[in-house]
C-alpha cells in the first residue's frame, strides 16, 4: 500500500502467519524493538499502532502500546512490548491483519526504532 510507505519504503511490519498456527492458544507475545543510541539524554516515546482499515475519518491505525523511556548516551537498546491480545486478534480474524506501525520518536522528533538499516548501518 502506496500510502504506507515513505521514501518508497514501508512505514509498517507487517506479520503473516501460518494457518497451523491459527488454533494455537497464545500464552506469550513479545514484540522486540531495536532503538538507536543517542548523543544526549533524551526521552523517548515510544508507540506501537494496528493497522486498520481506513476510517472516514482518515484515522489508518489504533494504539496498541505506548510507552515513555529516558535514554542516556551509549550503545542503541532493545525494548521488548506485549501484543498478546494482538496476536489472539489476528489469529481469531485474519483478515484485520494488516500490519503494525512503529514509532520511537525523541524530544526533537527523530524516529529512532529501526526497522530498516539506515545507509551505513548493520540490519538487525
């Protein structure tokens, strides 16, 4: 999809899932995020969205889990976010299935979450 996509990149992870995996009972979902290290101490916010269909409205996504991080100067971090009901959600109606948005964006505005190597950069 044309509009999510920036740079002719994806703005989004999207997951399929294997049909055998669809009458498991999910007991654990952790989703692990990559944040690039910082120059200065900074807060980070952090958010992840589901991707729904468009509303008329325009809204495109509904929060899934936000949360605040302070960062220091150092090495990147990982973070590791629930999607346990999620998942359940995807795998009881796969058809809503389209995609998570991943936002990591510091006090400037600056996205920091990889989820594609910027030029330079080892992929994860």
């Amino acid at each position: 999809d044309l509009l999510m996509q920036v740079e002719g990149k994806p703005k989004c992870c999207f997951f399929k899932f294997s049909s055998k995996i669809q009458y498991n009972k999910v007991v654990k979902a952790q989703l692990w995020i990559y944040l690039r290290p910082v120059k200065t101490p900074t807060t980070v916010f952090v958010q992840i969205l589901r991707l729904i269909k468009p509303m008329k409205d325009g809204t495109r996504n509904t929060g899934i889990r936000s949360l605040k991080l302070d960062m220091n100067p150092g090495a990147g971090i990982w973070q590791s976010i629930d999607v346990k009901t999620v998942l359940q959600n995807w795998l009881k109606q796969p058809e809503s299935n389209l995609g998570i948005e991943i936002k990591a964006l510091d006090e400037n505005g600056h996205d920091l979450a990889v989820t594609f190597p910027r030029p330079g950069e080892d992929g994860l």
